[in-house]
C-alpha cells in the first residue's frame, strides 16, 4: 500500500493507493490560511500532525510501503539550525505592495528579463518564491539572520519524514524565478538573495527514494522502518504525470478549475515578445522536461459572473447546451465577456473587467447596479452562452501560447469538463484536433501514487503506465460556425 499526502490551497488530503493504484481510503481537512499579525499564514505544522493521526489511523489496517508528497506552489519554510520553523510561514496570497515590488524588480532584473532568464511569469505579488524569501528578508530580518535552511514545501514534509533535504525540478522549476535551466540548478537570483547555501544542495527525482521514516515517526504511527519516502511533486506537475506516461502522442492539458492551467511539454524554454509580462511559463516536468505553461483564471470569471445573471433572473444553474442558440450568440457576437476579474494576472494581464454589450462596454463595478445589469443580462440563455464563449475564446487563446500543433490531442479535466458548451466551443476551434474530457479520480494523488510505487519498486514510472486507467470521451466538431471569429473579436476588444 501506498500514502500520499495532497496538500491543495484550501483543502488537504490523506490517501491510501493499492498496488494497483487504486484509491481505497482517504480523510480531508481544511487547515486553511489564516491572518495574524497582519500578514496571512500556512500551517504546515498543523497539517503534518494531522497527517501523522491520518497515518496512525490507516497503518491499522494498511500495510503502507511507501509514501508520497504533493503540494500547491509557490510556498516554503526556514528552519533554524534544530529543524524548528524560525519565520511564520507566509501564504502566497499576501500582498507586498507596490514599493515592495518596485523595489524587487529593480534590485534583481525587471519582469521582462526575469521572465526570460528563469521561465517565471509575474503572477501577482507574492506568487514566487524568490519574492517571498525577499519580503521574509525584509519584514523578519532579525529572524532570517539565523535561518539555517529553506525547504520548499512538499520538501518541508519529506524532511520532516526522513530528516533528509533535498530538491527537485518540478517545484524548483516552477515560477519560482530560483531555477536556471541552462545550468539545471539555482538561479543568480539565489546567489544574489544569499539564500544558495540555505536551500539543499542535493538535486534528485521526484520518484527518487530520499530515505526511509524515521524510527520517532514509526513510534508515533505505527509504520515500518522499511516505509520509504519519495522526493515530493508540484502539483500540477503530479497531475500531468499520469499524461505523460500513458500517451505517446502529442497533447495539451487543460486543467481547469479557479485557474485554468495549460500545459504542453516543449522542446526548449523560449519566451516570446508578445508574452512577456502575461502569466507563461515553463514548468518542469517529472522528467525535468520543460511545460510551457499559460495561465488564466477561468474559473474565477465564469463564477463571478454566472453569480451576477443568476442574481438578476432570481434563477440558479447553467442551461442546458442548445447547439442553434449558440450559432446565434456567435452569429451576432454582440455580448463578450472581457477579463481579468483578478487585474493584472493571467494571459491578458492589461484587460480590465468588463462587459461588452452591443458595442458599449460596461465595467464590472458598473454592473454591480441593477439596473445596468439587468439591461446587459437581458436574457438568462443567452448571456451564459455568451459567458462560455468567452471563456472557450480566452482558452483558446492560452492554448495557442502553449505551442501546440493543430492536430495535437487535448485533454479537459476538472471541473470545465462537466460544461457541456464549453467542452463542445473548444472542440469546434481545433477540428483538427482530438478534444477530449477525461475523468481521472484524484489526478494530484494519482500522480503522486506513480511516484511512490516507482520508488518501491526501484523503477520507473513510465513502466507503470498500465496501472494508469484514464477515462477519455471524445468531443467531436458540429459545425457551429463563427466561434473564431468570435474569439477575434474578443482578443480586439480586450486589448
């Protein structure tokens, strides 16, 4: 048996894969952030004690072997020389400022520069570490003089499991503006936060096996000494990786959710003119291959203003898809849904939110009047029609920034992939193109479960891709016309 531990944003997972990969039990907890002193915390001490009980309640029943540890991005620790967190642990979510930003893109290189050198877009204020250890340097400056180590996160765990450090691409790799590709290790921007020497100097694969618990930790749950422990995984990344291994063609991951994340493997790391300063990336795969990366926060718009026409109509839920009043709304295209509700993210960072009805654009605030609303969203059907053709027309594209070929596959998984229109909208802007909604249970954690039986096993994942059952259902054209030049027309009107 295998255990993972799937720390997302809000929600944190226990989970217990069978040598078959399958899910046979888990708990969840919400440890979310919390506020104190002004600034938002994690609560990474918390939530390994919670995986500890997690641990000590299935090791009653299972015989775990190994165990594997996936987390969000784009947070870290610091330890004093005894392993003990010596700073609070800060959630990406805080906000430095505009002096606070300034001040760290004039001191280490400007978004543009950064965004070439290291693969890392600006993604709000505090969305990268190496942003978060500046501001940790600035605001605990007392405390970090006597910070003995720096663990990213899924790397925080493992320590704690093991007692060993190491690192690994798909977190140091991904908008953390510390990995340099062409050297495959830390960036200048280590070297000139004089952080180099706190991070750990040993580099290995996320399957990589880091050692085995520690005999405090088998006293505490029950587990063997034999149990190992693996590297850690970014989360996106451990999602991708079930993919990976069972698809030897070319594709597209379109991750949907509160963002909507886009994710191809590439053959080199080259970031464009037109998008610097947009939120695209490369990630770093298991295989320490690089992920273009293009981001957007779909999710977020679409329930921002779904909850807006509902409020209006006094009615709740997405009508059923209706091929004829689609051609319609896209025949006219006289409503269009323009980002970004979060300013300044995503892959049209210098959008602002608004509505375009009839040629008459109408500002987020705007609609917040009534009246104004109730004029713009005249019509139930039709508006969330529009609201999904924005949304598939902002996808596409993200897509198209991920470097993808016209007849490549494409996956949609999370929770788009239940939006019949939407899925249908993608399907009729890449013909060519398999489009596909899958269904993996708990990618994050089956992901990670790849992991953790490759490093029992001492082998590698690839070899386990017949464990990996992903569902597929093939989205086929119709023949709706106008979508493209629908999205022509939504890329003018938010530039």
């Amino acid at each position: 048996m295998f255990a993972v531990l799937d720390i997302g944003k809000t929600n944190k997972k226990t989970l217990i894969l069978d040598s078959k990969l399958k899910i046979v039990a888990q708990e969840k907890t919400s440890l979310s952030e919390y506020e104190s002193d002004g600034v938002r915390l994690e609560q990474p001490e918390q939530i390994f004690n919670w995986f500890l009980e997690m641990l000590t309640k299935f090791t009653d029943e299972y015989d775990i072997k190994s165990i594997a540890v996936t987390t969000q991005g784009a947070s870290l620790v610091c330890l004093d020389k005894d392993g003990t967190l010596i700073i609070p642990p800060l959630a990406y979510t805080n906000d430095g400022g505009e002096d606070f930003d300034r001040d760290f893109f004039d001191k280490f290189g400007s978004k543009e520069v950064l965004q070439r050198e290291t693969h890392t877009a600006p993604i709000g204020s505090m969305i990268n570490c190496a942003k978060l250890i500046y501001y940790l340097q600035l605001k605990y400056e007392h405390e970090f003089r006597n910070v003995a180590e720096i663990l990213f996160y899924p790397q925080f765990f493992v320590k704690r499991l093991t007692g060993v450090s190491v690192t690994e691409p798909t977190y140091l790799g991904c908008h953390t503006y510390l990995y340099d590709n062409s050297k495959k290790g830390y960036s200048r921007i280590a070297d000139e936060l004089g952080i180099k020497k706190l991070l750990p100097q040993t580099f290995v694969s996320p399957w990589t096996r880091v050692g085995n618990v520690t005999p405090e930790i088998c006293k505490k749950t029950g587990l063997s000494p034999d149990c190992v422990v693996t590297a850690g995984i970014h989360d996106s990344n451990s999602s991708l990786l079930p993919y990976i291994i069972t698809n030897e063609q070319d594709f597209v991951l379109n991750s949907t959710g509160t963002w909507c994340v886009l994710m191809h493997r590439s053959n080199d790391t080259s970031i464009k003119d037109s998008e610097l300063g947009k939120t695209i990336f490369y990630n770093f795969d298991a295989f320490a291959n690089p992920v273009k990366t293009a981001v957007f926060m779909g999710g977020r718009e679409f329930e921002v203003y779904s909850k807006l026409i509902e409020s209006i109509h006094q009615q709740q839920g997405m009508p059923d898809f209706c091929p004829e009043l689609y051609q319609e709304v896209l025949t006219s295209s006289d409503l269009f849904f323009i980002p970004s509700v979060e300013v300044g993210v995503g892959i049209l960072p210098d959008s602002k939110p608004k509505v375009v009805y009839k040629g008459k654009a109408y500002l987020l605030d705007e609609l917040q009047i009534p009246e104004i609303a109730s004029m713009v969203f005249e019509d139930y059907e039709r508006s969330f029609a529009a609201l999904n053709c924005s949304i598939a027309a902002q996808s596409k594209i993200a897509i198209d920034y991920t470097n993808s070929i016209n007849n490549t596959q494409l996956f949609i998984e999370g929770g788009f992939r239940k939006n019949q229109a939407y899925c249908q909208l993608l399907a009729e802007l890449y013909p060519e193109a398999e489009v596909y909604t899958t269904n993996l249970e708990e990618a994050t954690a089956m992901g990670a479960g790849i992991l953790a039986k490759a490093a029992l096993d001492n082998t590698d994942p690839y070899t386990l891709r017949d464990l990996v059952n992903i569902t597929k259902e093939q989205i086929v054209a119709i023949g709706i016309n106008g979508v493209e030049r629908y999205t022509e027309s939504f890329i003018e009107l938010s530039s």
